[in-house]
C-alpha cells in the first residue's frame, strides 16, 4: 500500500490515452463478473437505476439499458462518451448541466442512459439522486490513493436505501508496478465502507495474462464484492 499512497495521476494524463488510444482497460465485451453477478446487484427489481463511476464507454451501460434499467455515468473524457454513443449506434443529445458549471451531459434519445462529461467530484445527488445499483469497474482502482476517502463519501452519498453496488478491485504486489491501475485489498475496502455498508465477497478470480508481464507483475487477482447499506 505505501509503495502506491503517493501516486498521483492528473486528469490530463487520463484524457491523454483516450486521445493515443491507450486504452488497455477498456473490455469489449460485458465483463464476465458483472455478468455472473448481476442477479446479486438487481435482486430481481425491474429499472433499477444504475450508477457508472468513470464509465469510460463501457459496453455494460447498453447491456443494462437493453434490459430496461437506467443509466447513469460520470466520464472525463468527452472523445469517451461520444464513442461510446457512436459504437452502439446510438442518437445522443448533449446539454449544459446547471449544477456542475462547465459540465456537459450527453443522453440516447430514449433517455435510458445519460452519460456526465465532468469532474467525478462535482457531481453530487444534487444532479441525479441516489441509485439503486452500482457497477465500480475501471473507478476505485483507477484513482489516485489518496483520493479514496472523497470518492467513497461521494459513493456513499450516491446509495438509496435499497442500494446493491458491486465493486470490483484487483491486488498484486504494488511494490513490482506503480498503477494505475491500483492495488485495492481487502481492508481498504473495508477501511472505506465498512462503517456504512455490509461487505460480502462475492467471487475471485486470477486474471492474470500475458500483457501483465509488462507491469512487471507475475500475479493478478480480481475480486468482487457487494456493497449494501447498513440499516440503521
């Protein structure tokens, strides 16, 4: 954990891999433990309105739109969004959003998903409410450490009662590759959340593959776990 707390990425860095391509995280297909999963996260509710924590143009917004549940996510990059509008043949409007000066938010034309080309940490429950479900794929692991206590108070803030947020992370040894993305143990999770959320482990996985010889890495491990509020 310490070989990462100082690591620190700018938001320039990230629009910068967008722009080169350099999108080694993003997964063209529905990620498999989102789809394993995913009865966890709904529990059998219908148009569940779902959060997508920095969502890049991740294919599982339009899988979960197909089934008839909202989306919501939050991006910073704009080329992001509109390729992802692009790719699914998807009309999209894109607006000003009053509450997050210079913010832009882009709709499909059905409205089922709207994506929010900002900060993460100007968004609020102010913009959108609170959410029945949470897809964090690519959002904990990918910020800077030191920004984890801010993003799970948003997160929090962001959870109605009835809230189901998966959350995926992955460890390694963080003293062979610097991030992002990051390492993410179970105690940091628990550090973060467990006040507020029963945590449950869900399913782990080795996900190593060849590509993450170049991190410098020789294993990989992806875990899963469901988020609930605590009743109080």
């Amino acid at each position: 954990m310490a070989a990462q707390a100082d690591r620190v990425m700018a938001p320039a860095e990230w629009e910068e891999r967008w722009t080169e391509g350099r999108i080694g995280f993003h997964q063209s297909h529905i990620h498999r433990m989102l789809e394993k999963n995913l009865d966890q996260m709904m529990c059998g509710r219908q148009q569940v309105r779902v959060f997508f924590p920095l969502c890049g143009k991740a294919v599982d917004m339009k899988w979960l739109a197909d089934m008839g549940h909202v989306i919501v996510g939050v991006e910073l990059s704009e080329k992001a969004i509109k390729q992802f509008f692009e790719e699914h043949g998807l009309q999209c409007k894109e607006e000003t959003v009053p509450a997050i000066p210079g913010a832009k938010v882009f709709k499909s034309s059905d409205g089922k998903i709207s994506i929010y080309q900002c900060d993460l940490y100007k968004f609020s429950s102010a913009v959108e409410g609170q959410f029945g479900g949470i897809w964090d794929r690519g959002s904990l692991v990918a910020i800077n450490p030191c920004d984890r206590p801010k993003y799970a108070t948003l997160i929090k803030s962001l959870m109605d009662k009835d809230c189901r947020y998966l959350l995926d992370t992955l460890e390694y040894n963080p003293e062979l590759y610097k991030g992002p993305p990051f390492f993410v143990p179970e105690e940091v999770v628990r550090t973060l959340y467990g006040e507020a959320c029963d945590i449950e482990l869900l399913q782990d996985a080795d996900c190593f593959e060849e590509k993450h010889k170049a991190w410098g890495i020789d294993s990989l491990l992806e875990k899963v776990y469901l988020l609930t509020p605590k009743s109080s």
